[in-house]
C-alpha cells in the first residue's frame, strides 16, 4: 500500500484496476521481488470478473439459446466490465443488461434477445421479491357471492408478479429453452443459433410466483389487455371491458379463469365508500 494515498483513493484505485483490465496497474500495489505485480493482479480480475459472468448465464438460459452461449458469454464479459456491481448484494444486478444488449451488434442479429434478457431476469426478480397472500379460487368464490360489486373492484398486485410486453414472441422462446418442450417452432422463431431473427410478432406474458414456483404464462391478447388495465389500477368492470374490445368474440367467462388462475392478485379492493 502506498503511504502517500489515503485508504479509500487506493480503495477505489484497486477497484478500478480490478474490474478494468484496460488500466494500468495502480501505484499502491508493490510490487513483489522477481515477480511481476501484472499478473499477479490479472488472478484477481479473473476471479471478480468469472463468478458475476457465471450467476448471469445461469439466470439467462433461454438467452443463450437464441444468442448462442459463446456469443452471450462474449456479451456478459463486455456488460460486467461497463457494469460491476455496486452492492455486496447481487439479487438486482444485471438489470441494466436489456439497455446493455440494445446497444450490442447481438441486439442487431437478434432483436428480441433485448426482451427475452428483460424477461429472464423478471423471473430472478420474482423468485426474490417479498411475500404476500395469493388470492385463490376460493377467495374469487367469496367474491362472487357479492355480484353487484364485482365491476368496481381493483386489485393490489402481488409482489412478485410482472405484466411483459414484447414485440417479439419472447414467452415462446424462452418456453422453447425449457427441458422436456414439445411444442413446435420454425426457424422464424430464432430459437437456435443462426436462426433467422424471430418475425415482430407481439405477445404478453405474466410472470407470477405460487407455491415457491416461479411461473411464465403467454397471455392471448384480450387477457393481456385486461392485466394491463387492472395493473394500472383500472376496475374489473373497466378490466373485462377494454378485453373484449380487443376481441369481441371471446367469452368474458374465459378472462375470467385467467383472475383466478392468474396469481397476480394479492387482494382485491372494495370502493372506497364501501371499505
């Protein structure tokens, strides 16, 4: 340690150095008799700059798959040096990844990987995110009981649930990465390496957490419309309205299943003038 450098500048000298291979190695190192204090340093930005690579890959499965995992391995590499973490607490990190990608040439090949990572760590972020009571069939079914009330009830949000949306089919594609998939794709879907880019074919999903399970559910389009109206704090009745005007002929006791079904809602609230 240099004496003529107070603790907290060689603090951050040595940060810099370590996650910056680019620069050159700080005056506060010493340099050790016959050894060389570069690569002496270089074990210590590998070993800051691995295990962050690693935890990313290990939340980005389906992003490895459309990307490739040598070119998202390349991509994380990039995005952990512009980007090291700034809490001890790595839970959150990695959320500025999708803005990263839209900026890489990845981006370009692929657009929806930039969603497809913002997806990805939703779920992260849901397997984390607080408790709290889960409305269930049977609430739904004490509900019921007060029908004139229903078209004015608004929900509070469950932590853990997030409402996506993408121009690109994001939920397919990351349904497509998971073991034991059957469904079939074409190559328009971009679910391989040198696959064409997937086709701007929008879709919605809804990220939820039940029973310590993190789950993804591709939204049609009027269910995805009634989420987005009832995530803004929009009332049922307004809910099921803006739904079916997305899709006249969709039976309004299907958008319900997806209230019950959904596990988005931890509570339903009544009017003001009736709580």
């Amino acid at each position: 340690m240099s004496a003529a450098l107070p603790e907290h500048a060689w603090h951050a000298a040595l940060a810099a150095a370590v996650t910056q291979p680019g620069l050159a190695v700080p005056d506060c190192l010493l340099t050790p008799p016959g050894g060389s204090t570069e690569a002496r340093l270089a074990v210590y930005r590998n070993n800051a700059l691995v295990p962050l690579v690693l935890a990313l890959e290990e939340s980005l499965p389906a992003l490895a798959r459309l990307l490739g995992a040598a070119t998202l391995r390349a991509e994380l590499i990039r995005f952990v040096r512009a980007h090291p973490p700034t809490s001890p607490v790595l839970l959150d990190y990695g959320q500025q990844l999708p803005e990263f990608l839209q900026q890489s040439r990845s981006a370009q090949r692929q657009p929806a990987a930039v969603d497809l990572a913002r997806l990805e760590l939703q779920l992260v972020r849901a397997w984390h995110a607080a408790d709290a009571p889960l409305l269930g069939a049977a609430d739904f079914a004490r509900l019921l009981q007060a029908p004139d009330a229903l078209a004015e009830l608004r929900f509070a949000w469950h932590p853990a649930a997030v409402l996506l949306h993408s121009e690109f089919p994001v939920g397919t594609l990351w349904l497509a990465a998971r073991p034991g998939y059957a469904g079939t794709m074409t190559a328009g879907d971009g679910v391989a390496p040198g696959c064409e880019a997937p086709a701007p074919r929008a879709q919605s999903v809804l990220v939820t957490r039940s029973d310590w399970s993190v789950q993804v559910r591709v939204l049609a389009p009027a269910e995805a419309q009634m989420l987005a109206v009832l995530h803004g704090s929009g009332t049922l009745g307004e809910a099921l309205a803006s739904g079916l005007g997305t899709a006249p002929a969709v039976d309004p006791a299907t958008l319900l299943t997806v209230l019950v079904d959904g596990g988005f809602a931890s509570a339903a609230l009544a009017p003001p003038d009736q709580r």
